[in-house]
C-alpha cells in the first residue's frame, strides 16, 4: 500500500519535470497552462514527542490544474488526491481516508464589459467581511462556490458583480445555497478628479440551508456599506457590516466596523487600522466544522512573522467579539553615493480586547493580545546585509474567557552575505525570553544557496525552559531544494512543533511530528 501511494508521488514528479512551458494550439487554437503541486510526508515515531505517527506512515495532498483560454474564452479543471491527507489537515476528517477530488471545473467569457462564469469560482466581496470563497493549501482548505457569477462594467464609473451557487465544504458541496451582489460606484471618475480616488460600495450576502432539528430555516443576511479614498499618497478605508439573525449563533444578530488611514511619502509611510466584530463568525452549514467552514474571511490583523520563535503563539481572531488594531511605520534612508548601501526602519504595533462583558468571567474587557515589535535592516554593501528585530508579545491562552495572559521577548538577529552573483550565506539567530508557560526557547537557521538550482539549510529550535518550566525538546530539520526551470523539488527531514500554521492571517493546527517531507512544484 504505502509503495502505491509513493508511485503516485513519483508520477507527479515526473510530470513535474516535463512541463516547461504554456502550449500554444496554434495562431487561434488557444494556450493550455496549468500546475502540479505535491505535499508528501513520510512519518517516524519518535519516543521524544507525545503524538505517535499514523498508521499509514505516510501523507500526501497532490493538485493538478490546467487551464485553458483563446480569445474572449477560458476553461479549467483542477484534480486533488490526499493518499490519505497529510496529518493537521482537517480534510483528512470529512469522508473516506483515501480521496480524489474535483473542486474546480469552470468556463467563463470575458466581454469588455461584462463576464459570465459558470461553475466553480472564488471571489471576495471589499474586505471579505461578508463574503469571501478561496482555495489555500496551506491551510488545507477550498471553499469554492459551485454556480454562476455574472460581472459588469460600465466604463471606469460603475461595477456590479452577482454570485448564486452551493460552497463547498471540503469534500462535499453543501445541501444549502449562497448568493449575494457587490456594487462599487467611483465619485472620482465622475467628478473628475484628476489627483485621487473616491468609490462608494456596498454587497449583499444570503445564505439559506435546510436545517432538520429546526422548525425555520436557516436563513441569513448580510450587507455591507464601504468608502475608499485616496489622495497624493494618503489613503482612507471604511467598512461596515450588518448580520442578520443567525442560527449558528443562537439566532443572534452581528456585527462588524473596519477603518484604515494610510500615508506615504519620500522614504517614509504609515498605516493604521482598527476593527471591531460582533457576532461574525458565519459558517457555511450549520452542521460543518473546521477552518474552511467559513462563508466570509477575518483573518488576524497582526504582522505576520516569518521567523520561528516570532511566530511560535501567533494570535487567533476571536470572532465571537473583539475590538483593536494595529499601526505600522516605515522609513528608509538610502546613501546618495551608494545605491547598495540603506537603512530599512519599521515599528509595529497591534492590540485586540473582549468586545462584550459576558466574554469574561470578570465582567470586564480582557486583553487578548498585545505586539510590540521594532525591525532594523542594513544594507551596508552589495554583499552584506543584517536585520535585528525585537517584539514584546503578551497573549491570553484563554481566548479572553479568564484573566490571564502569558509575555514573551523575542530577540532575532538575521545576516546574510553574497560571496559573488551565485553564491550566498544566511544566518539566524533567535532567542524568546519567557519565565511564563514553556519559558525560554532558542533557535538558528543556516541557509545556503546556489542560484538559480540549489539551496540548503539546517535548523533547530529548542526549549530551554526556565525552572519547572519547558520540555527540553529540540526541533531539528535539514534539507535542501533544486530548481530546474518552472520545477521545484524540495526535501527535508525534522521534528515539527505542535503549533498553528497561520497563512494570510488565517490559522489551522498541525501536530507535532517526525518524518521526511518531499514536496514538488511545477507549472506550465
């Protein structure tokens, strides 16, 4: 069993490594395209980690889309196995342990004015407050609307866009239905306006399903009124969003406010937000559960961190209530004399709270997260350049239900030096400073790369603790990857720490385990 699911995997290679470019069918025969991407994991026990391996000892998540357009004309189909999923994917739960999909098969006509697509799609309404339907591997998730869109334009003033279909909800397509319309309206052009922008929009979102155990329906609306402005370099954003009753939320109403005030100038910008929500979380069916159950988008507003110890506890929208923001400043001095020689500063700041008393024991708003980071980038010649960041995170592990919150430091230190156009050195150094839940950790990264083909790496990560606190784990990896034209083959083998992946502000929990991961990437 476990050779033919590594057949498959070799398979996917091998059609990896023969795709270089789009086809053209002739002068009017039209462009097919398209990509194959394959996740694989091969699992260990290990005495020193408390999750034992899978009894198939083995994951894979593999995609294959093809696309193809000619003229006004486009059509796609995107094929997905999991042989089973890879473990922390909560695909892997929904059905059958061995899978193969088919989320997305569309046709769609783009006129100048107008488009017309039926079958599966994405699309996103403002901010996603509302509305949103996206595919992310990562994360392990696709919740495609099944249906039709219809779009239109009339010149630069106006746009109207309607959705009517089923989402999908990993495996399976839901028995209730989702539709809705966004229209933007642009002052700017209207007026013209020849410096700057003005649009007024707004959408509307409906969801109806059959709900057994009820004597009504589930039924829900939703609308939204938004201004976006923009002006030599200043920008302003608002949104507002108002929920109907819904019965996933104990037949409660919603709510949700989004601002943003923005500025740039030479070498200097600054951006600032603050949201509130109410009573948001929207699932597609009443009976679902996961990340993918989702009918709109409420990512966290934090910076996302690419670094380790950064990014070990990152924050998780409470969606039941919250209010807070962030703020954001950069500058940037470069040398008159030297191009390759600049200072890249950045401070961010972000804070969220319980929005309403009953969310706590205490009765009062508790603080669910607290961000104070501060980044220096040099450049100091064309081969050497460091970063040193430092951020303060303060966290409640009780989603604000309790008053308690745990504090880290983290201090990170990042160079990486270019020996000449092909060759190139990268170092970290972090540590996290905590006499509070698993105490001290440090970790180090050093990466090598030989471009454009290959690139290596070795990391660790190990909890020192403090005290009685701390596992003395460490968390070991090593690996590298080759690149051959539009191909990517990347092999690696390491403990993972149990933890929450996060993409795009959205997060999943994944599992702490051993094994090799073998991942290929292609397009055409």
């Amino acid at each position: 069993m476990f050779m033919k699911r590594l057949f498959s995997f070799v398979v996917a290679v091998a059609v990896a490594l023969s795709a270089s470019a789009q086809i053209a069918l002739g002068e009017k025969g039209g462009v097919i395209s398209g990509s194959v991407e394959s996740n694989n994991i091969v699992y260990f026990n290990d005495s020193a980690l408390s999750t034992p391996a899978p009894d198939t000892h083995f994951g894979s998540n593999d995609y294959i889309k093809v696309d193809y357009a000619v003229d006004r004309f486009s059509a796609g189909i995107q094929v997905e196995t999991y042989l089973p999923a890879l473990q922390g994917y909560e695909i892997g739960s929904y059905g059958n342990q061995f899978k193969v999909l088919v989320p997305m098969v569309y046709a769609q006509w783009q006129d100048k004015s107008y488009s017309v697509t039926v079958g599966n799609m994405y699309e996103q309404f403002g901010n996603g407050l509302v509305f949103r339907s996206f595919e992310d591997r990562q994360l392990g998730f696709n919740n495609s609307l099944l249906g039709a869109r219809v779009t239109y334009n009339l010149g630069d003033y106006f746009a109207v866009k309607a959705i009517y279909g089923r989402p999908r909800l990993y495996t399976n397509y839901q028995t209730g239905w989702a539709g809705g319309a966004d229209l933007s309206l642009s002052l700017g052009d209207m007026f013209g306006m020849q410096k700057g922008a003005l649009f007024i929009e707004g959408s509307y979102v409906n969801r109806y399903e059959k709900v057994s155990d009820i004597a009504a329906d589930n039924l829900l609306n939703m609308y939204s009124a938004r201004i976006n402005f923009d002006h030599s370099g200043f920008s302003l954003r608002g949104e507002y969003v108002g929920k109907g009753k819904d019965y996933t939320q104990l037949g409660n109403k919603g709510w949700a406010g989004y601002g943003e005030i923005g500025w740039a100038g030479k070498g200097f910008s600054f951006t600032g937000s603050v949201r509130a929500l109410s009573r948001m979380l929207t699932p597609l069916a009443a009976g679902g559960a996961g990340t993918g159950n989702t009918l709109n988008y409420l990512p966290a507003m934090t910076r996302q961190y690419t670094y380790m110890l950064a990014n070990l506890e990152p924050y998780q929208v409470n969606a039941e209530g919250e209010i807070g923001g962030q703020v954001d400043f950069y500058y940037t001095y470069r040398s008159k004399n030297n191009r390759y020689r600049y200072w890249n500063f950045h401070a961010n700041y972000s804070t969220y709270y319980t929005l309403r008393k009953e969310q706590s024991k205490s009765g009062n708003r508790e603080r669910l997260w607290q961000d104070i980071n501060v980044d220096v980038t040099r450049q100091w010649s064309k081969k050497l350049k460091t970063t040193l960041l430092y951020s303060f995170q303060e966290w409640n592990p009780y989603h604000g239900s309790h008053h308690r919150t745990y504090v880290s430091n983290i201090f990170v230190a990042d160079v990486q030096y270019k020996f000449d156009r092909k060759k190139s050195l990268r170092v970290e150094a972090q540590y996290l400073l905590s006499g509070e839940h698993e105490g001290d950790w440090g970790a180090a990264l050093v990466e090598f790369n030989l471009a454009p083909k290959w690139s290596f790496f070795v990391s660790d990560m190990y909890n020192i603790g403090r005290g009685d606190k701390g596992t003395d784990k460490n968390y070991y990896s090593v690996g590298g990857s080759l690149t051959i034209k539009r191909t990517r083959i990347q092999l690696s083998y390491g403990r993972n720490r149990a933890g929450y992946v996060c993409s795009g502000g959205v997060c999943r929990y994944s599992p702490e385990y051993n094994g090799i991961n073998i991942a290929v990437t292609a397009s055409f």
